[in-house]
C-alpha cells in the first residue's frame, strides 16, 4: 500500500514538471512606466487614493477586502457625481460585520456595489482608474490601515497591468450579487 502511494505521488510530480500547471499570471515588463508607493502608518495611502479618484475621468473599479474609510468612499462618492461610473466589489463578511454601511452608502449615491461570496476571503485590495492605472497593495480602505498598520500602495500608470486587472475585477462582478 505504502509502495503503491509513494508511487502515485511519483507519477503526479512527473506530471506536474512535465506538464507546467496553469497558473492565473502574466509577465509584464515595465520600462519607463510611472510609479507612485506609499507606506503607512500614516504614510499618505489615503491621500495618494483620493488623488488618483480626483484624476479619474471615466470609470473606477474597485475590489476591496475592508472598507470603512469615509474619507475614500466620499471620493468615490464625489467622482460618481462628477460621471466617472464607479463600481465596487466588497467582501460580503467584512460588510456584514460592519452592517453594510459602506455598501448602503455607495449604493444610495448610484456606485454600483457587489458583494463577492464565492471565496473565504475576497481579500483584493485593488482600484483600476480608466484603464490605465492600478492601485494595489496591502492597504485596507480603513482608517487602522492609514494611521496604526504597517501598509502600502503602488500607483502604476500602465494600459497592460490594467487591463490584467480588469479582466480580474470582471471575473468576480460575474459570481458576485448587487448590493
């Protein structure tokens, strides 16, 4: 039994060197492409967010594990109102333990919100800006990530790294609800 095991696993790593698993990546090579980082506790994350809403001219999408920030969902909120469409994908757990505020809030100013319970976890900490910028990191949209974590962003102002992400952002708008 043990030989007929430690055999089968054999055949399985085989395969598996012979056969390269497909992984969800993608090889992007910058040159010349324009970064921003921020580094909290109290590094700027949120200003450097709010800034990039303020630039945004046509959409904002948004996948997002904790939100509580009112001063980022207030930007969505503001760039909504100026006509970017902004939607958002939010983790339905961390929403109901904050009694979908944030969630309630978007949704009545018109972002389009979902909630995303096809995973334990929908931990992405991602914002796409008109298709051409990312922001990602480990930040939460909370005020502990700006003022007490130990946290980041990266602004990225590339087409490719977008549109990686967006095909990402629609992947999960398929499985998840409307808020």
């Amino acid at each position: 039994m043990k030989t007929t095991r430690c055999f089968v696993q054999y055949i399985l790593v085989c395969a598996l060197c012979l056969f390269p698993v497909m992984l969800h990546s993608m090889d992007i090579t910058f040159k010349n492409t324009p970064s921003k980082v921020f580094f909290s506790p109290d590094g700027g994350c949120t200003t450097g967010i709010i800034e990039e809403t303020v630039r945004a001219q046509k959409e904002i999408l948004v996948q997002i594990f904790s939100f509580t920030s009112g001063p980022i969902r207030n930007a969505l909120i503001k760039a909504q109102k100026r006509g970017v469409a902004v939607a958002v994908i939010l983790d339905p757990r961390e929403q109901k333990n904050h009694r979908y505020k944030t969630a309630d809030i978007l949704s009545r100013a018109g972002v389009q919100v979902y909630l995303d319970d096809q995973h334990s976890h929908a931990h992405n900490k991602v914002m796409v800006i008109d298709r051409d910028t990312v922001v990602t990191g480990s930040f939460n949209y909370t005020y502990g990530a700006e003022s007490k974590n130990a946290e980041n962003i990266i602004i990225i102002r590339s087409h490719d790294l977008a549109k990686a992400y967006v095909d990402d952002w629609l992947k999960h708008k398929e499985h998840s609800r409307r808020h």
